[in-house]
C-alpha cells in the first residue's frame, strides 16, 4: 500500500500550495516553484492508494489580514483545495480538522474540500477531528495540531509527549494506542520513535514569508511530501521528498 501525507497547504494564501494561474504577478515565481516541484513529485511518485491530511486544507477568512490571500472567497479557496488534491491518481482521501482560523465558523470551509471532492472529481473522501485508521495492518493516528517551540529538540519532545497523552488517555476510554502518529500544524518535518511507537511531523506546503514568516524564529521549517510504503504492520517505509529553497535574505552580501 502507498499512501502519500500532504499538510497545512493554506489554499487560498498567496504563499500557500496554489496553482500559478490564481496568483498575481507580484508572487507568481514562488506559486510557480512550489508548485512544478509538486506536480514532478506527482508524477516521479505516481498511483497511489490513499492521501492523508493533517489539516489546514485551506487559509480561512483572513480575519487578521486579508492582504496576503489570492481569494476571500471560501468556496473559491474549497475549489481549489480540492482541484491540488485531486491531482494525484488516488482513489480516498482522509483528513482531519484544522483551527476554526483556518476553516472558518464551524469548519465549514474543510467540509466544502470533503464535498468538492466527491462531488466535483469522484473520489472518496473522509474528515474527522481525530482520523484512526488500520492501512496495510499499520494502526495509524492522525490530528492536526502538535505542540512546537524555538529550541531544536523541541519538536521531538512535542511529538512524544502527543504520543504519551493518546496511550494514556486510550487506556482510559478504552482504545488501543497507534503504531504511527502523524502530526502537523507547525511546519516542521522530524521524527521520533521508540520500540513501540513512531511520530513524525509532516512537513507544510506553505513558504514561510509575509505576515507568518516574520513571526517565524525557530530552527526548523520545512515544505515537502510524505510517502509512506507500507507492506505489513512490521513493515513499512517512510520516504521524505523535501524542497528545498533558499530566500534572498539568507544569502550574504558584501559590501565594499
């Protein structure tokens, strides 16, 4: 089984996933980059059996800012969300609520995504708070939000302590722990794991400019795919495909 882990691509933001064609001339190259680098990855990764979420399918309302959105409109931010999922030859896809910010009153913008899918490009489609999911014999736990911070073993620490918080709160409403917990919310891409369990933190598909990006002083950030390969609950593969980038403030400039 392939299962394929895409999340927070704030559709509707102009430094989120979108396609090019959406965004003015000013912030195009960027679209355009992120963007080409995902439809090879599409293409590179081919078929596959399902497409996980963990959240923030769409930017939401801009209700700090609507400067940096290509789209107020949330059923236009829905459309495309759910026209970049479709992209992948995928039969279902599974997802997971993000903060209402970002989804809207009452996460009606996420279920607008669930609706389109269906309706527009006939796939299955599937959201929940909380997705536990059994694929390949892998018991797999997927929730949006993960616990973050400024130090480097920050994120680890916050992945673990998720873990710690399901097995102990499984053991006392009376469901098993996963074998895999996938987070993601902060934009970061690590894993950490043990002999029972493993979490890993999906990496975003959102660059880290404007508004957000200034706020943004911690180590780690990272925009990619997950690609999970999975053959038993003993067996399984999780293959990284970052992109990688380097912005203009970060190259040094002499001055003489």
């Amino acid at each position: 089984m392939k299962v394929i882990i895409e999340s927070d691509m704030h559709s509707g933001d102009i430094y989120g996933l979108a396609n090019p064609r959406n965004v003015s001339d000013r912030y195009r190259e960027l679209a355009e980059l992120l963007f080409d680098w995902r439809v090879k990855k599409i293409e590179e990764i081919g078929k596959i059996d399902a497409h996980l979420c963990p959240g923030e399918l769409t930017e939401g309302p801009g209700k700090k800012s609507t400067l940096e959105l290509w789209t107020t409109d949330m059923e236009e931010q829905a459309e495309a969300s759910a026209e970049l999922l479709a992209m992948w030859d995928c039969p279902q896809y599974y997802m997971t609520y993000a903060s209402a910010y970002h989804a809207g009153d009452q996460l009606k913008t996420d279920n607008l995504v669930v609706d389109k899918l269906k309706l527009n490009y006939s796939r299955a489609a599937d959201i929940k708070r909380v997705q536990r999911l059994v694929l390949n014999g892998l018991k797999v736990n997927v929730f949006h939000v993960v616990g973050g911070g400024s130090t480097p073993e920050s994120f680890a620490r916050a992945l673990m302590k998720g873990v710690a918080v399901d097995v102990v709160r499984g053991a006392y409403r009376g469901y098993g722990p996963a074998d895999l917990y996938i987070r993601g919310h902060s934009h970061v891409y690590g894993e950490v794991r043990n002999d029972k369990w493993h979490a890993v933190n999906a990496p975003c598909l959102k660059w880290p400019n404007g508004m957000y990006g200034g706020k943004i002083d911690r180590p780690f950030y990272a925009m990619g795919i997950l690609e999970l390969t999975i053959n038993s609950r003993e067996d399984y593969d999780l293959k990284t495909h970052i992109f990688r980038y380097k912005s203009e403030e970060e190259e040094y400039h002499e001055i003489t």
